[in-house]
C-alpha cells in the first residue's frame, strides 16, 4: 500500500447522521470527510468502514 497524494482541504469529523428506514427516522453516528459543502461517509451507520465516494456525497444544509 502506498500514499498518492495527501488531500489538505478534508476534515475528518464524526457526524450524527439522520437515515431513512422502513420504520421510520434512526439516528446515528458515522465518520464522515467533509469538504466545502459536502459531507462524504466513511462509515455505515451500524459502524463499519467503507471506501470514501464523492457519488456518496450529502450536501451539507447550512442554516
């Protein structure tokens, strides 16, 4: 395993990320890369990792 390139602008954080289920509303924590507006998961909400996707990207709403 090697780095290619180190990405500066990203913050790794932990968010509490609201998912939709048959049930209704869950709410969870999952570690996140955030850049700019973007929230990109690096975690399912049950706390396994996955591969960072920007396809996987939430627009982040600022209020």
């Amino acid at each position: 395993m090697r780095v290619l390139k180190i990405l500066d602008n990203l913050k790794i954080c932990i968010v509490d990320l609201e998912v939709v289920v048959e049930e209704g509303n869950l709410n969870a924590h999952a570690l996140c890369a955030v850049s700019e507006d973007n929230v990109i998961p690096l975690s399912t909400p049950d706390g396994k990792l996955i591969l960072m996707n920007a396809n996987n990207a939430i627009i982040l709403e600022r209020s």
